[in-house]
C-alpha cells in the first residue's frame, strides 16, 4: 500500500530541513539551525520536532508517517549494529575544534530513528544529492558522473557505470579527504592537515583567512588582486581533486553545487575547468563540469527519492512540483 | 556450446604473455618482451604470433580458438568506434619518453583481434588482476576491495558493492595518475608532474634516481642509509595514494601485488600500514592491506576468467590448476 505522506530530514553543517510530502508534491519544509549542544542524541530530538511543527502547519498526522529518508554530513560509523554519524563538522570530541561547542564523537542516528519509523534510509548528504539530481535534475542519462558540493565542507557522490557508490559503511565518497598538499599547514576538521577540504572547504578556508569566505569572494568579483589570488589558487586545487576523481572512476560528467560554487560559478568554472583539461587527454577529453539542477533542495529531494513509491518519482519527473516550495525559517 | 580451448594475453609495460587452456586448466603460457618498435599494430601481431606458436607446443588448433581474454596496461581511447590502447609506457608519441623507440599515440588493438575472435574481452590489467583475485584468489569474498599494482608502473582495479568499476570507457582504476605532489618535479609517463605513478612506480623512480630500483631496495634491505630514505618517502608517498583511495570510495581491503611490492613487502607493509592508519579512523579502520595471492599469473588468470564458462570457473577454484603451469619464455 502506497503511503499517503513521507518525511525527509537533512542534516547540514549549518543548517537542518525537514520536508513533508504527499504523491502532488513536497507541501512544506521546516529549516532551522543544526543544534550542536545538548547530548548527542539532541540532532535527533530536533529532527523529530521540526517534523511535528511542519506536519502541523499542513494540516498532516505526524504520526501517520511511517517513511523517512535522511540525508546528512558523514562519516557514518557503526554503533552497536547501527548507524551512527561521526561528522567532524558537527562532533565537537573528534578533532577538538574550537568553535564546535560539544564533546560528541558520534550521533546515534539510525537508532534515535527506528522506533518512529517503520522504514529508515540514510544516506551521505552528497549521495542523496546526487540521486536527487540523477532522479530530476542535471544527471539524468549519466552513469559516469560524480555530484560534489563546495560549501561549508566539500563532500562527493560517486556513480559508476550507474552504479551509485556506498563501500563498506556507506562512506564511499569522503574524497574532501583526499590528501592533496604535502606541505600545507591547511587543517580540516578530520585531523588531515593538506587534504582538499581543509584546503578550500568555507569553514576551514575562512577560519584560516579570519575572514568570511563571502567576503572574500565579493573582493575577488570586484577585481581586488589579493583576493583574486585567494580564490584562484582554492580553484586550482578543487580543480585537482576533480582531476584526482576523474582519473580514478574515468567519469564524463562533474554535476557542482554547493554555496560557494553557486555564487561564483562564473569566477571559479573557468579555473576549475583548466586544471581538469590540461592533463591526461585518454583520460579527461571530454569531462564535462556543470551546475547542479536542484539548488537548495536538492539533499531533501534526494532524501525524499530514497522513500519515495516509483510512481510518484516518475510523476515529479515530469510535473517538478518542487519548484516555488515554501520554506519555514525557525529562529535556532 | 562449451569451447575446447581459450586463450588469454597480457600486455605489460615490459613483458607480453599469452595463455592457452582447456577445461582442465590453462596448458601452457609464452612470454616475451613487448614489442616497442615497427608500426602500431606489432603487438596484436607478437600476440597472435605467439597463441599460434603455444598452440603448437601443446597440440592444440589455434584456429580452433574463438574466445580471448586481454589484459593490458591502459588508458583504452576510443578509435573508430573500437578500443585502442595508449599506455604512457609503450606509446612513445604520447610524452615523448627517451627510453620509447616509437612515436606510436595508440595502437588498434580491438580491431586487430575482432576479426579472428568471434568473443573478444579487453579489460585493464589491473581490473584483469582484481577479477582473478576476486574470482581464485585472496579477494573471493570482499565487496570493497582494490588490487593494486606496484611495478613498473601503479595501477589499480576498483571494486565497490561487488561491483568492478569500469568507467566511461572502461579506464577506472587510473589512480596511479592521481596528484599528490604540488612541489615534486617527478615526471610520469603521461606528462604529469607530482603523480603517484610519477613518485614512485619501478620506471620512473629508477630513471630518475639513475640506478635500477631493484639496487636501491637490495641496499635498503641491507641497511644503507640513504637508500632506505628512498624506499620510506616512496612507501610514504604509496601509502598516501591509498589513503586517498580508502576515503573516496569506503574500501575495506586493498591488496598489493607487482614486483616491486613482491619482492619487498616485508619493508613496505608497516611503512604503508602506518600512512594509512593514522588518519581519519571512522574511514580507515579495519581497513587491511594484504599481498595479492596470484604472483605472477594474476593479470593472465583474470584475462581467462573474462571469457570462461561459469563451471570451468568454480571447478577452478577449488583444484587451482594453475599451480604449476609451464611458462616459455622466448628471446626478444
């Protein structure tokens, strides 16, 4: 039996949405700011409650929904036989950043979920973004093509041969990992000091520049040299992991999203692009890099894709009710 | 219908050997240096010579063969509608390589079999490699799992969610072209400066240092020093490329074969163990590196394996009629 509504939460460095829809389309999404003090399960806690809040501006049972995709920040790890989150953007006890303000080394997240829900599907935040997008957005016929979000970390979903990648505790791409810089001092919340998302991710580069990258950004766009290099030399080094990605899966298509790349695209495409295309021809002739399709939505769309009745994915393909969706702003 | 016979051939950056067997199991393998001059199609002809010439040793019709299995070092380009080969290793014109006596970009290998082979399969030699792992060896029964070559070349063969990953055109596995260095002046064969391939495979590493690799473990192994400094930044830099590969696709089990590993695992293992292990635990524990069990037949194995009826294949397995196989070698 077809269910009458579905839920979505994803979970976000930043920020933490939870979406409500029935087979016409996604009706609501609740947005607050990621809870980071509390115990551990309190992530879980504020999911659930965003649902309550936003099932009841709909009119909806809460209740009755027994279907909930999940999108969010990984690493996953297991936990007495479930999954747990271990994300050093959100656990304060992993790599002891300063401006986390907990001392969580994980997040019992399946199990703070499995006693509400009769099914449960996590998946990495970038996964599900690129399920949303080879559901309904920019991938559609591609089997080779990996989905990356430059924002506040930097994280990958893989497809190969339309396969989408998991590995053995669904971490498979965790390439903002990747070591890249053998003498860069560039930390990232993982402990690596030189892997991409140390080099260039928001938070670490920001922090690093005691700057809001924003700032820096809007400087470069206004042609100040000192900036301009900032962002160039970040460019180049996003533009070798891709190059890194490339050469390791052979894949045709780089789908880009993300804050920073959204609103700098034009700056950062061309950079990007030269570092993938200057090297190895048999390997790299013809890559494509382009824009995500599903902007903001596009990690609740993926969520929602992971529950989702076939029929209702094939109906939103073609009716893309997600457009002009209307979301809840909480205060934290 | 079952075939009689099937033959296999591997193309290695040093040496090509050709397979034939039975049901029983493979009867007997040529071997000889790869060919590097004359025109583009010489090694389609070496390897056809040399099936006609074990077929003859062992009594058996080469005619009579219409299955082969091709393993070879790669990139694989498309070249009217066909796979072509254009290995950095063999084809002199790509960068140019002193040490190359031809001026060859790719060579029409696909074309040069379909028309004597009613099946023909060509796969990487190290996806080759991973399938005879997965199939007869210390791989059978690991869902996340790379072979990895440490020869004259870094290759690898990727397998994630029990799916061996191909790629848009079949070049998964490429990772040996992966940057890690931004200040190393190491050149690889594909022009890449700073590549993994470039730092530490057999070829370039011993041209660069002007003394066979084989001299320098052989002082390392005796307690020289300076030679021993070598072997731990190339197992450093070896054992970061694995990393990087362990965090973008959530391996479990990375297993080591070529000769170079081969012969100095004892040295290399805790060195690389060690480059893995200290970082990020949620993605790197449990992660085991282990030698590959096939030594020398592996690439040979996997190419047979592509184009092997499923029987002959768990018959295989158990009687392992491999052991023991004859191998001719012939002069140059």
């Amino acid at each position: 039996m077809h269910p009458e509504h579905l839920a979505s939460v994803d979970i976000g460095g930043t920020k933490l949405s939870v979406t409500v829809a029935s087979r016409a389309g996604p009706l609501i999404r609740f947005v607050q700011a990621t809870v980071k003090t509390g115990s551990p399960r309190a992530i879980v806690d504020q999911s659930r409650q965003l649902l309550v809040q936003a099932c009841a501006h709909v009119g909806v049972d809460a209740h009755a929904i027994d279907r909930i995709g999940v999108s969010t920040c990984g690493p996953f790890i297991r936990h007495e036989g479930q999954l747990a989150l271990a994300p050093p953007n959100l656990c304060g006890g992993l790599a002891h950043a300063d401006d986390l303000p907990n001392d969580w080394t994980s997040i019992p997240f399946e199990q703070g979920l499995a006693s509400h829900f009769a099914q449960v599907e996590i998946r990495n935040d970038c996964v599900a973004a690129l399920i949303a997008e080879r559901c309904f957005g920019a991938a559609q016929n591609e089997a080779n093509v990996a989905y990356v979000t430059w924002s506040t970390g930097i994280g990958f979903g893989l497809c190969v041969d339309g396969h989408i990648l998991h590995g053995k505790h669904g971490n498979a791409g965790h390439a903002g990992h990747m070591l890249l810089s053998e003498i860069s001092e560039a930390l990232c919340g993982c402990g690596n000091r030189g892997d991409l998302e140390g080099l260039v991710a928001g938070r670490n580069l920001g922090n690093r520049l005691g700057q809001p990258l924003a700032d820096i950004f809007a400087a470069a766009q206004s042609g100040d040299a000192g900036a301009l290099r900032v962002v160039e030399e970040a460019a180049r080094w996003f533009g070798r992991g891709l190059y890194n990605l490339v050469t390791t899966l052979d894949l045709r298509c780089l789908l880009v999203g993300g804050s920073v790349w959204r609103h700098h695209a034009n700056l950062l495409a061309p950079l990007v692009e030269a570092e993938i295309h200057t090297r190895f021809p048999a390997l790299t002739e013809g890559v494509t890099l382009r824009g995500a399709a599903l902007d903001d939505l596009v990690a609740d769309m993926g969520a929602l894709a992971l529950v989702m009745p076939a029929e209702w994915l094939a109906d939103w393909r073609v009716r893309k009710p997600w457009a002009g969706l209307q979301s809840v702003v909480l205060p934290d």
